[in-house]
C-alpha cells in the first residue's frame, strides 16, 4: 500500500467504488466461467452458482449507495447544474457511446458478430437500447440511475425537510417490500418497482453522506449487530434456497434479504476503508478511477475470455477446481483488458477520453 492524498472525494470513497466494481465483474466472471463448462446449460441452483449469487448478486447497491454518498458529500455543494452537467458529460455520453458499438450487434441471435440488417434498423435498435438499457445485459442499470438522478433533487428536499425524515426513512426501508424485478425475468428495465428499490439503497447513501463521520462513528460503535444482521440475512437466504421458497405475496424475500445483506456490508466495507485512513491500496485506487469504463465494457471481455478458456473449463477431471480458477483468470483478464481499452482512449482522447468511455 502507498500513500494516496484524500481530496475532495475522499480516498475511502474511491477504494469503496473499486471493491464494487470487482464485485459486479467477479459475478459475470463466476457466471460465464460456470457457462463455459456446461456447454452453455447454465445451471441457476447448482451448489456453485447459489454461492455466487449469495457472495455478489445485488452487488449493484454498492454503486447505488456510493453514488448518494458522494452527491451529500461532494456533489451537493457544487449546485444542480454542475451536478447534472457532469452527469450528462460523464455518464450519458459515455453511455450513448458504447450503446452506438453494442447497437451494431442484435441481440436475437447466437453469432455474437452479426451485425443489423440495414442503417434504419441499427437506429431503432440504438434509440430502444439507450432508452430501455439492452445494448448490453449490464446496461438495465443505466436508466435506473438516470432515473435516481432525477429524483436526487426531491430526496435532498426530504432529506434536508424539518419532518421528512420520516418520508427519508420509508424511501430507504421500501425495498423491504417493493421487489426488484431480476434481470433473468426482465422484459423491460424501465420498471419501476426495480427504481424504486435502488432509490432506496441511493437515499440511504444520501443519510449516511449527511455527517458522514458521525455516522462512521456509530457504525464502529455498532460494527458487531451491523454483521450479526449480514450473517442472519446470509443463513435465511441459504434456508429459504434449500427450500425453494421466495414470494411471501407480492414480496420477494429473496429481494429483501439480498438488500439487507448488500447494505450492511456497504457500511461495513466502507468502515474498513475509512480505518485505512490515507493508506488506501493504490491498486484498488486504479480499478475505481477506471469502474465506468470497467462497467461498460467487461462484459466484452468476459466474453473473449471465457470463449479462450473453454477446453479448460470443460476438463471436467479437476472440477470444480477447473472452474474456480477459471473465473479467477477470467476475472483478472477482464478487468485488465477494461483498464488496458481506457488507457488507449485516454492516451487518444486525453482530458475528454472520459466523457467518450467513463474515465
């Protein structure tokens, strides 16, 4: 570990938006990995993909969380229109740009480099992708943070209101009864029920940014109930996996234990990060200065990866070892290639490389 100077973002922060960004790409890794060694019969209740599920699944409410973190920390105080100047700069643009390069390719067919039929409907496909996020199956994310931007003014509104607390702390707790809708199930990312529950986890970043070091304080005080929570919704997912129950009426429980697990462990990595102090792993600084272009583009290579591993993955002699370390490698060359095409726009683009691919 070296050193790193804490600016106005604050270095803990930064290491909280790289140990995300891992988690989201250690899931498609683990995923694909367990792809490749099944010929493509992909397995949703094997024994190792449960455990990716429970390790990395909703592991997007990090970023949600962070990004509420950062808006009270950083971001309010430079105005809305700086806000949402920066937010159209730096991350509609860069979205605009690889759903224009995702776009070239329908998704309705297993030739992975087909491309569309004619210009007419390479423009249909773009304008449906960018407005619903299906260019890539990561991309269902983008119209719900554009929809949690659009919102921030009013939870800042509520946040800062002499009684909204009470109105703040139903927002945060509504993902306990308003489900997501999975991405396996998900015929359209505008749904609004999936909105509201990762508005949840953005205004509980929001409440935790507002005295953010007080409220460290008390999850320091508090660190052992705040894990205890994170085991016992862990050991109910397991139970409730062993016996293939979900829906308690209109609630998924597996949703609702998902966002407890993924919140308190937020708090807790968080709190690990902030006891570093200015001993931040310069390593995990890099991945977090490149997570949008990480984000946009793993899946990619991913992919690539995976497709180049296939005679290893299917060695079925040493498995699951064989698929264990194949997501490890996957996970590493995936993540290289992502930081290694960000540097290639940045030494092309310079400054503005970052309003072309996140960073």
């Amino acid at each position: 570990m070296v050193p790193i100077s804490e600016s106005t973002f604050l270095g803990y922060l930064h290491s909280f938006r790289g140990f995300a960004i891992i988690n989201i790409v250690a899931i498609h890794s683990i995923v694909f990995a367990l792809l490749g060694s099944s010929n493509f019969n992909f397995d949703p209740k094997s024994p190792m993909a449960f455990i990716n599920e429970l390790l990395f699944h909703n592991s997007t409410i990090y970023f949600a969380l962070i990004s509420g973190v950062l808006f009270t920390v950083v971001l309010k105080s430079k105005g809305y229109k700086n806000f949402y100047l920066s937010k159209v700069k730096y991350v509609l643009m860069p979205y605009l740009f690889f759903t224009l390069i995702f776009s070239l390719f329908p998704r309705n067919t297993n030739d992975w480099f087909a491309l569309q039929p004619d210009v007419p409907t390479y423009f249909k496909a773009v304008l449906s992708n960018y407005w619903l996020g299906k260019a890539d199956f990561t991309y269902w994310y983008l119209p719900v943070l554009i929809f949690l931007y659009l919102v921030t003014p009013l939870l800042n509104f509520l946040l800062n209101l002499k009684y909204g607390g009470i109105i703040f702390l139903i927002i945060i707790l509504a993902p306990l009864v308003i489900s997501r809708v999975e991405v396996m199930e998900m015929g359209n990312s505008l749904s609004l029920p999936t909105m509201i529950y990762f508005m949840g986890a953005y205004a509980g970043g929001m409440y935790l940014g507002e005295n953010l070091e007080m409220k460290l304080s008390w999850i320091r005080k508090n660190y052992i109930a705040i894990l205890a929570i994170a085991l016992i919704s862990s050991c109910a997912l397991i139970y409730i996996h062993q016996i293939d129950f979900n829906k308690l009426g209109f609630i998924s429980l597996w949703s609702s234990l998902f966002y407890i697990q993924k919140m308190c462990l937020s708090v807790l990595v968080l709190l690990v990060f902030k006891n570093l102090g200015n001993q931040q792993p310069s390593w995990l600084h890099r991945i977090a200065t490149d997570a949008f272009t990480i984000y946009f583009i793993h899946s990619f290579f991913v992919a690539i990866a995976m497709g180049s591993l296939i005679p290893f993955l299917t060695y079925t002699k040493i498995s699951p070892f064989n698929i264990i370390l194949g997501a490890v490698i996957i996970l590493i060359i995936s993540m290289a290639l992502s930081m290694l095409f960000a540097l290639l726009f940045k030494r092309i683009f310079g400054r503005y490389s970052k309003m072309v691919v996140g960073s």
